[in-house]
C-alpha cells in the first residue's frame, strides 16, 4: 500500500502531511529516492516527521503503485517540477480539498503575491475605507501569514486572527495576530457580528461554494464591517495577438481551467463575485479590474517591476497549480505534465511571445449596512 514507483530521481512524491500522520509506522516506506538525493533533499523532509524515507530496493512488490494509478486509489501522489529545470523529489499539501503544495517554494509565491499587491495598491494593504482604530480583523486563507503580520503592525489597535488549512505561519508574530487552523468552506465557529474586517486573495482554485465563503462572510461582520477581497483571473490575456491559441501558454491555460472545473473550484466564479456578494447582505460593492503584465515589456517602472514579478509568479504557478491539476484531475502522467509544463514555461519568457501579455485582477470591498433594519 505504501510504495510509489517512478524512475528516480526524475521524478518527485506528493504527500499530504494528514494522510502519513495517519499511517501505521509499517506502511511508511512511501519515497523512491537513492541515497544520494535522501542526502542531497533532508532539508526539504523535514515535514513528514513520522516517514521514514527508503529506496524503492527495499520495499516488497506488494507494497509498490504505480504511478499511473488514479489519485483518488493511491495515498501519494508523484507530483511537481520546480525551479529552472531541477526535479525535487517532494511536495508537501495540506489537504486532498486543495490541490495547491503548501511547502517552502509555494510559501515563496505566497510572499511574492504579498508584494506584487503592495506595488498594485502603492503599499496599502486593504483598499476597503476602514477605521484606523479598528478592532478586529480576520484573514481567510492567510498563507504564510504575511498579509496579517503586516495589517496588524499597520493596525496596532486591532486583534488580527488568520486562519489557513496548513500551520505554515511563523511563530514570532505581533502580540496582536493569532493563527488557527481552519477550513474555509466549513461551517464557520466565529460569532455573528464579531470582526470589523474579513480579507481573502487568492482562494481561487480552491473555493467550491463562494456563495457560502462570502454569507459567512457577511454573517461575522459586524454592521458597517468591510469585506476586501482580491482573485485573479485562470487566463492570460493578449492586445496584439502574441498569445496564439496553438501555443503552449494558451494550451496549458486551456487544461488548467478544464482540470479546474472538473474538480469543482473553477477559476471563472471570482471573476465576478458581484452578484454572490450582494445576494449574502452587503450593499456598497466596488469592484476594479486590474491588469497586470506578464513580463518586463511595459515601459513604466512600476508596471515592469509588476510585470518582473507576475512572470516569477506565474512560472511558478505553472508547477503548483499546473502539476496537481493536470495529474491529479485529468489523469495525465507526471512526466507527459513534466514536458508540457516546461514548453509552457520556455514560451512565456520567450520575447516573441509575451511582449503584450497580461492578467487581470479583481479587487472587491463591499460594506455590510449598518442597520438590521437595513439588511436584505
């Protein structure tokens, strides 16, 4: 039951941190790794506390699946290609219900997410129109907890709480931010009319129900809280017809969505949240669009320093978003995503391609009324 088999070391294992801690110490052989890159990768296992990591030579036939077998029948899963063309044998989930990695480099894009918003919004953290004493602050999906360490310096008066499915954030914090493990799409233990302000980015891809994110939402805001939200767009866009539909970018941005959307947390609800956030309550919605270049081609400063950031970002992307997806909900074998990923990644530095490139982002803040009377 424990083994995977691939061809090492071109190749990597998928693991959810829930589903080893659950395993009896029998059935934790689960890496095929030589000794060479067990040395070479220790600092990126220390995660899975309880495995013990093995080549594949000593594990019984029995105990082997092949990779090829569909997600839903294998513990593990052989998963993703990361940096400039290495292979690194391990990426760590937090749970089967969101495909996306939640090791060291996704924690890194959590971080150049934090920064590209910052340039976006020239260093503000939250464009709703909120209080500077305000009180209480929640962070759905906080990541790395960036978001919410910042709002709380900036927010000294305010209790920040942030909650995440993987307990990824660090310790030393503000006294004034808390961390909880927590799933968003579950019914919500926070008290009605408690928070002044409740942020989330960048949940797309991993939100079945939106209705019900942004009515629990509405539901632990207090009369005249303040919802900011921001998504993106599942598609890159172009001006000058660079981005041809045969092309790499356009092909993986095709599977993507229709991986998305077969998993149920599809990309195209976020795009317009509108209707969703004023059927749960709220009234005063402001909803931008945003575009940002894909590249370093635009000539102002600030959009090509956006622009250096969004391809960092979205190459990256290609393997978190892209690998579990692909692999994991359409079945494709991991070295056939491997190669496609990489062509992908190839075009969208190529300056053929991408001199006219870009992604949209919607931003949300909307107000809840500030008299019951006033609600819908």
């Amino acid at each position: 039951m424990a083994g995977v088999t691939h061809h090492a070391p071109e190749g990597i294992i998928e693991v959810d941190p829930a589903w080893v801690g659950k395993l009896p110490a029998s059935t934790l052989k689960i890496l095929e790794l030589t000794s060479e890159w067990q040395n070479r990768m220790t600092h990126r296992i220390t995660g899975l506390q309880r495995a013990n990591i093995l080549p594949l030579h000593s594990l019984h036939p029995s105990e082997r699946i092949d990779t090829k077998m569909g997600a839903d029948t294998m513990p593990s899963r052989t998963g993703n290609v990361l940096g400039s063309g290495a292979w690194y044998p391990i990426r760590l989930t937090s749970s089967r219900k969101y495909p996306i990695p939640n090791d060291e480099p996704e924690q890194e894009r959590v971080d150049i997410i934090h920064h590209i918003y910052l340039l976006m919004l020239d260093g503000k953290l939250v464009r709703a129109p909120i209080d500077d004493g305000i009180q209480r602050i929640l962070d759905i999906g906080t990541g790395t907890g960036i978001w919410a360490i910042d709002v709380a310096e900036t927010y000294p008066s305010a209790q920040v709480i942030g909650t995440d499915l993987s307990p990824i954030q660090p310790s030393w914090v503000p006294p004034n931010v808390s961390f909880q493990i927590d799933d968003a799409e579950s019914d919500w233990t926070f008290a009605r009319d408690s928070f002044d302000l409740i942020h989330f980015r960048h949940l797309n891809g991993g939100i079945k129900d939106w209705g019900k994110l942004i009515k629990q939402s509405f539901d632990a805001l207090k009369p005249g809280g303040w919802l900011d939200v921001a998504e993106f767009e599942g598609r890159l866009k172009s001006d000058d017809g660079t981005l041809l539909p045969e092309g790499n970018l356009s092909k993986y941005y095709d599977l993507l969505n229709e991986a998305a959307d077969k998993s149920g947390q599809g990309f195209n609800t976020a795009t317009s949240l509108d209707s969703l956030i004023l059927d749960a309550g709220f009234d005063k919605v402001n909803h931008e669009v945003v575009k940002l270049s894909l590249g370093t081609w635009p000539a102002d400063k600030r959009q090509k320093d956006m622009g250096a950031y969004m391809l960092l970002l979205t190459e990256s992307g290609f393997e978190s978003y892209g690998m579990a997806l692909l692999t994991r909900t359409l079945g494709m074998d991991v070295l056939e995503a491997g190669e496609f990923i990489t062509g992908a990644k190839k075009e969208s530095r190529s300056k053929k391609v991408h001199s006219d490139i870009w992604q949209n982002r919607h931003l949300y803040y909307a107000q809840k009324p500030l008299k019951k009377s006033d609600l819908k």
